[in-house]
C-alpha cells in the first residue's frame, strides 16, 4: 500500500479508497507523534484495509434506503463506525508480538488523544476511515487501555462462509431484480400518451 505525506494544517491519518487504498498522513501529525505512536496508528488504519471497511462504508452509502435521513439511520451508521474503529483498533494491536501488545495499546490510545486534540472536526468525505473518525474517542482509549478487554474475538471460518453465500445469493438475485423493474419501467413507458 502507498502512503502519503500531505502538507496540511489538518491533522491527518487516513485511509481512503476503495480498490487500490492509500494512506494519507500529515507532516503535522508525524511530526506530533513517537514512532511507536505513529507505527500503531499505521496499524490501526491497516485494521481498516483488512477488514474493507472502506468499501463496507460505500456499500452502505450506495445501497437505496427509504429512512437514510431519519435519526435511526444516522444512528445505526454512527455505531457501525465506531464499531470499526473499536475492530481496527484490537486489530492494530493483535498484529504485534505477544509481550509489545500492551505498549502497542497504549501508544495507539496516546495517538488517538494527540490526533483528537490537534482536530478542530471530524472529517467526512467518503469512502474514508480516519484514525479519530468514528465517534467516542473516550470509549476507545478506555477500551485500549483495560487489560481485560484486550484480546479480540478469534475469526471465524463460517463468518466468511457466510458473507461468501450472502455475496453469492445477492449476485444471482440482482440480475432478475434488473430484469424486473426494467419490465415495469417499460410497461410505464408504454401506457405514457
């Protein structure tokens, strides 16, 4: 993956594209953080690569949705996002050696304070996934720093066998999905005086 970087005001550490993304950070913000800082925020948006959010976050953006203005939509697209962000975040530190984990955590939760704190407002052009994007910043350094909840939950093969036959049974359902409201829009067209 190419990273970039930006000469800028605005704090930067970003992932951003779909297909081919690329890391986006600001001279302002690897001049404001320690290297281990700065390696565990990369891992973090590294999370995000491995998980496609950026491409989950278009999907959702993409798909027709009646209630797409009302609180409940806003609400439940608040929460997937910083559900992302809390996944990228146990992701940036399961990456690393066993014994670096806990000082992986914490240079990750320094950063997000750091970054947080330089940012005036979040960003929000799309597909994008940025280190403090995606709400409560305060629940994820609490997360990061409780040795508790520090281990994140092992993946599972049926997760995506799943998503596969998800994916599957959506591509063989949107052609006579097509096909049918092109009919209709025809039959529209033609009763049109």
């Amino acid at each position: 993956m190419r990273a970039y970087e930006l000469d800028s005001d605005a704090p930067i550490v970003a992932l951003v594209g779909v297909l081919r993304p690329r890391l986006f950070i600001t001279r302002r913000v690897v001049g404001a953080l320690t290297g281990e800082e700065l390696a565990a925020s990369v891992g973090h948006e590294l999370g995000h690569w491995r998980a496609m959010d950026n491409l989950k976050r278009l999907a959702m953006r993409a798909a027709p949705d009646l209630f797409a203005m009302t609180a409940v939509a806003r609400d439940l697209e608040r929460r997937w996002a910083a559900a992302s962000e809390h996944r990228a975040d146990l992701s940036a530190c399961e990456r690393v050696k066993a014994e670096d984990r806990a000082r992986t955590r914490c240079a990750l939760a320094s950063a997000i304070v750091k970054v947080a704190r330089m940012t005036p407002m979040p960003a929000t052009a799309e597909p994008l996934c940025t280190l403090v994007d995606g709400g409560d910043i305060a629940s994820r350094v609490r997360s990061l720093l409780d040795d508790d909840a520090a281990v994140a939950p092992p993946r599972s093969r049926r997760r995506w066998i799943g998503a596969g036959l998800a994916a599957a049974s959506l591509a063989f359902g949107y052609a006579p999905l097509l096909r049918a409201v092109h009919l209709a829009t025809e039959m529209l067209v033609q009763s049109l005086p």
